[in-house]
C-alpha cells in the first residue's frame, strides 16, 4: 500500500485512486454507449477529490486518453468531413482562450452555457445540417474556446454534432475525435501555463487504462441501441447535463 501511495499526487490516497479509475470504466462506458455524459459525470466526482487549481488540467488529461481510445476503436464511424474543419477551428479556439481564460465570470458562463444548450437540443436550427466547412470552423472555434473554461464541454460539442450528424454511430465516434482535439488543445495550453503533470501520470494513466476498456464494453451496448432510443436518450441526457451546468452557475453567484 505504502508503495502505491508514493505513485499518487500529494492528498490522494489509494482509496481515492481506486474510487476514480474504477469509475473511469463506467463513465467511458457511458459515454462510448450514449455519446455523452461520462465526462461530466468524472469532473463532478474529481471535484470532490481532487484541488480545484488542478481539477481541469488533470480532468482534460484523463479525458484526452479517454476520448482518443473511443476515436480509435471507433475509427470507422468517424466523419472525417466535419473533423477536417473543426480541426482548424479548435485550433483558434484554443489560441484565443490561453489569452482569456481567467477574465469571465464561471457562474455566469455555466448558465449561460447551459441555457444555450437547452435551446439548441430542442430546437431544430434550419440549415445547420447542410453547415458548410467554414461554419464548422467558426463553431468548433466557439466551443474550443468554452472548453478552456469549463471543465467539461461535452453537451455542448454533442449539441453541435447532434445538429449535423443523424447516425448514432458516427455521432458518438466523430464527438470523440472533436473531444480529442479541444482536450488535446487544453493540456497543452495548460502546460505551457506551467501546471505540473508529471506528479499526476501514473493515476491518469490507470484512469485511462480501464476508460478503455469501459469503450470496448459500452460500444458493445451501442451496436445494440435501436436509432430512435439513442436520439431520444441522447437529448435527454444532454438536457440533464444543461441544467446542472446552470444549478451549479446559480449557485455559485
């Protein structure tokens, strides 16, 4: 035991860790099975653990070895004609919020985040389906640029993709590759920042370990989910997220 705690950062114990990589199962599972919601689910449970000044890094790091491992095994659904553009976007994106990250108020960006997210699920915006790749671009921009300060920006990418994408398969596979590349993005401008990673490696590495095999296990229940049951859950899960995001926004005031 002692010699697994000198592999933890410093106020995590072996209790903690093992609540969090078994938990990475299940939320990849979520995730990999309905297109959202795991990420959101794992940033509310390292919230309770882990110190806020390293929550978003550490999370966005479990989530790039999480999100990567679901766009390689799901590689053949992925539209590869709307990752093009939104790689170009989240790439401005993200060089625009390392100016800005500290300089907007959390509370209010949660509700407003969340109240967008809501109109936008249920609510079907004409043309967004036939979006051209300069509209992908400027939208990934916008939702790379959120994801710089909130945690985890999942519902809104999957709000974005839901728009465009109809196939369940090729939803959750294309939202993993995007959630790829904004979080991607993330460490890096946090690094450059100077946030200390290395001290958090080897439990982001068990986290992401058995995050994989909760997407082999969850892909498994997608290829059984009827198209309809997916788009119906998806949006519901979607819309309990939003309002969560402006609870905890009305909250925080």
């Amino acid at each position: 035991m002692e010699a697994i705690a000198t592999l933890l950062p410093e106020g995590i114990g072996p209790a903690v860790a093992g609540l969090l990589i078994v938990a990475s199962f299940f939320t990849s599972a979520l995730t990999a099975a309905t297109g959202v919601g795991g990420g959101s689910l794992m940033l509310m449970l390292m919230g309770m653990f882990i110190p806020v000044a390293a929550l978003i890094p550490v999370h966005g790091a479990v989530q790039l070895g999480s999100n990567s491992g679901r766009a390689w095994y799901q590689r053949a659904n992925v539209r590869f004609d709307i990752f093009r553009p939104f790689l170009i976007g989240s790439l401005i994106g993200a060089l625009i919020g390392a100016f800005f990250v500290v300089q907007l108020p959390d509370a209010i960006l949660k509700m407003v985040l969340g109240g967008f997210i809501l109109m936008i699920t249920w609510t079907k915006i004409p043309g967004l389906s036939q979006i051209s790749g300069a509209g992908l671009a400027i939208g990934s921009g916008l939702t790379a640029l959120v994801s710089m300060f909130v945690g985890a920006t999942g519902p809104l990418l999957g709000t974005f993709f839901g728009q465009i994408v109809k196939d369940r398969k090729q939803l959750v596979a294309t939202l993993a590759s995007g959630m790829t590349v904004q979080h991607f993005l993330k460490i890096v401008v946090f690094g450059l920042a100077g946030f200390a990673f290395a001290s958090w490696l080897p439990l982001v590495a068990a986290m992401i370990a058995t995050g994989y095999l909760g997407t082999v296990y969850g892909t498994r229940l997608l290829d059984k989910i009827p198209e309809h049951l997916f788009q119906t859950g998806f949006r519901i899960i979607i819309s309990l997220l939003a309002l969560e995001m402006i609870r905890r926004g009305v909250l925080g005031l």
